[in-house]
C-alpha cells in the first residue's frame, strides 16, 4: 500500500485529492460525508491500481505524473518498481 499525503481541493462544486506534484483525482461525491477544503489527508493506493503511462494511455492527465525508477524488486512472477516524483515521493508500482 503506497500512502500519500494529499489535500482536500474544492472546484466547480467536485471534490478532489490534491497533490504536490500537481496530479488531482478526483473524489466520488457521498451524501453522508463533508469534505474540508484545505485539509490535509493521506490517501492510501494499491500497487495494483497503478498502471504506467504511455501514448495509448486512455486515463485523465490530471491522473498522470512524471517520475524517476530508482529501484527495481525482482519478486519471482512480478517486479516492484520504486518509483520517485518530482518531489521525491516514492511510489511503488507492481508489475506482473
């Protein structure tokens, strides 16, 4: 599980999970839950759920960052990239 510190952005009425490196996601709208702009959260993400982007990438560009691959897990059937931001987060990706 990757955990990133993020805040809390409202825009035209949406909620989203913004981050330092300027990649905003977007938060599903839920009737029993109020979110803060402004506050300071950390989103949790499965290396799973992340994919690397290429030319046929069908995803938001707001979804999309630039990184760096410092290291890479050989874990027998998958690999773990460790990949850094432009500001130096560490994301892991797990490729299979």
């Amino acid at each position: 599980m990757n955990l990133v510190d993020c805040t809390i952005k409202k825009e035209n009425g949406a909620d989203y999970l913004d981050f330092d490196n300027g990649l905003q996601i977007p938060v599903p709208p839920r009737s029993d839950v109020t979110l803060e702009d402004g506050k300071k959260v950390t989103m949790g993400i499965r290396t799973e759920e992340i994919s690397i982007a290429d030319d046929t990438t069908s995803g938001p560009s707001e979804w999309i960052f630039d990184g760096l691959v410092k290291v890479v897990e050989q874990l027998g059937n998958e690999n773990h990239l460790h990949i850094f931001d432009a500001e130096t987060e560490k994301v892991i990706y797990q490729e299979k």
